[in-house]
C-alpha cells in the first residue's frame, strides 16, 4: 500500500506566472518527486493515483478509501499555492545522483557524462556519482537520468488542504 502524507509543489523558476513545476511527496520513505514539467503531466500521474486511492491502494490523509474526485480537489488547492524554486531550496537540501549500468547504450553514457562534467559531480563509488543541487543547477531537476533525494532542511507544516465528507448515497 502506498501512503501518501504530505506534498508541496514549486515552480521551476522564480517566474510567479511559470506552469512548469516540480512536485514533491511525503511518504514513509520521506519525500520523493511525484512529478516535473508543465503541469499537465502532473495531471496525469495525479489522475492515476486518484485511481488507486478510489481502490484503496493508496492511503491518503489516513483514509483506507479516497474518492477521484476528493484526491484531485487537493491537488486542484495545491496548484493554489505553488512555491517559487527559492522554496525548494529553503525547504530541502537536494541531492542528485547518476548511475551507470551495463546495459547503459552508449548514447546514455556519453550524456550523463557530460551531465557529470559540466554540473561537477563527485564520484561516490565504481559507477555512481552525486551532487547537492543548488539554485544554481536548478536546471538539472528536470533532466532524466538524474535519482534525487529531497531531505528537509526545516519542518514542513502538514499541507492538508479541505476534503468534503463522503456524499451520502440513498439507493
């Protein structure tokens, strides 16, 4: 079962008017990326999860069953109150890391190579490397290739925004 406790949404840059975002769940593993880019991708891992929380595969707010309806409204107040990308950094220390596989093609190497080279990644064993992320490298919280881990610098407030009871049904 995935638990979902808490999320926070920031724009990609200090633009107030940006739709290009990154957003940020807590779980029982602390807070992982639920989704960036413009926000109609959001919707779209934001509808699937709806899903699983209307099956009860998702708990959300401590609830064994959420409506669709009630998880978007949520996110719908979330988008309300999206944070500038100072935030993200006020509120997290970001790490990056990168990877190499076997099965890496050669084409995927070459890039987090040169992702490696041009950010100043440090090597942290045979076949990963790892950077704190600053505003200055904001730009890598979009790239693929890229595992990030968010740890908060301060205590996040619980962001639990109103959800309407369950209607009654009569029949």
């Amino acid at each position: 079962m995935i638990i979902e406790k808490n999320r926070k949404a920031y724009r990609l840059s200090n633009n107030t008017k940006e739709k290009n975002l990154i957003t940020l769940i807590e779980t029982d593993n602390g807070w992982e990326k639920l989704a960036h880019g413009w926000e109609y991708v959001h919707w779209m891992v934001i509808g699937e999860r709806g899903g699983l929380a209307e099956i009860g595969e998702l708990k959300f707010h401590g609830r064994l069953k959420t409506s669709i309806e009630q998880y978007i409204q949520v996110y719908r107040h979330l988008f309300n109150k999206v944070y500038l990308l100072e935030n993200l950094f006020n509120d997290f220390e970001v790490r990056g890391s990168i990877s190499f596989t076997e099965e890496d093609p050669t084409n995927l190497k070459i890039v987090k190579e040169t992702m490696i080279k041009d950010f100043e990644f440090t090597k942290a064993s045979d076949s990963s490397f790892m950077k704190v992320i600053t505003i200055q490298d904001s730009e890598l919280l979009i790239r693929d290739n890229i595992t990030f881990s968010f740890k908060p610098i301060q205590n996040l407030a619980v962001n639990k925004p109103y959800m309407p009871g369950d209607q009654l049904t009569l029949f």
